[in-house]
C-alpha cells in the first residue's frame, strides 16, 4: 500500500514538473507577444493618468489668467484685486488667490488692498 501511495506522489510531482515547464514557455511565449507587459497595460500608471504617488510639477504656462493679471497690475499700478476682477470678467475670490500665488513668485507686490508689478 505504502508503495502504491508512493507511486502516485512521484506521478504527481512529475506532471506537476510538466506543467511548470510549459507554464514557462507560455509566459516567455506571451511576453514576446506583449512587449513583456502581462495585461493590456504595462507596469505603473500610464503618463497624464493623474498624480501617481509623487507630486511632479508641471511646466508654467503661457497667458494664463494669472499672467492677464500680471500685465494688468503693470499697466495700472496700485490697482486692487477687485479691480482686476472687474477688468478680467471673473470673481475676485479667485483672483485672490491667484495673486497670492505671484506674490510668492515675486512677480506682484501688494500694500494695503493695491497690487503693484515687482
């Protein structure tokens, strides 16, 4: 009886060798066939998929709302936010914190309610 079981166990771990064999080749056969990507997309996230776990900083844009902005306050220096607000056609609350922004930047200055170009 021993040897019986002994019989079947040796069967089993040979088939089982089989089939890690051919599970190898089928997956060399399949990353040939994708480039080596296993789904139908490749590892991590695909670029413009959103933030991915790091922050990555994107490259300043040209003649954004806040560079309207800018070019206003240097063609009327000491005018308030609410004025650009006026001129631009948008709510001051956002404004505000575009300014805020290039203040930082040093690109406007503010002193009491009125922005001028730095």
């Amino acid at each position: 009886m021993a040897s019986a079981l002994d019989q079947a166990a040796s069967l089993l771990k040979d088939r089982m060798r089989e089939l890690d064999g051919e599970r190898k080749k089928l997956e060399r056969a399949l990353a040939n066939l994708t480039g080596g990507r296993v789904g139908r997309r490749g590892p991590g996230r695909p670029p413009g998929s959103g933030n991915a776990g790091t922050a990555r900083r994107r490259s300043r844009r040209r003649n954004t709302r806040a560079d309207q902005a800018v070019r206003l306050i240097k063609a009327n220096p000491g005018i308030t936010a609410a004025d650009v607000a006026k001129k631009m056609g948008m709510k001051p609350n956002y404004l505000y914190r575009v300014l805020g922004g290039r203040q930082k930047e040093g690109r406007v200055k503010k002193s009491g309610r009125s922005y001028t170009a730095a």
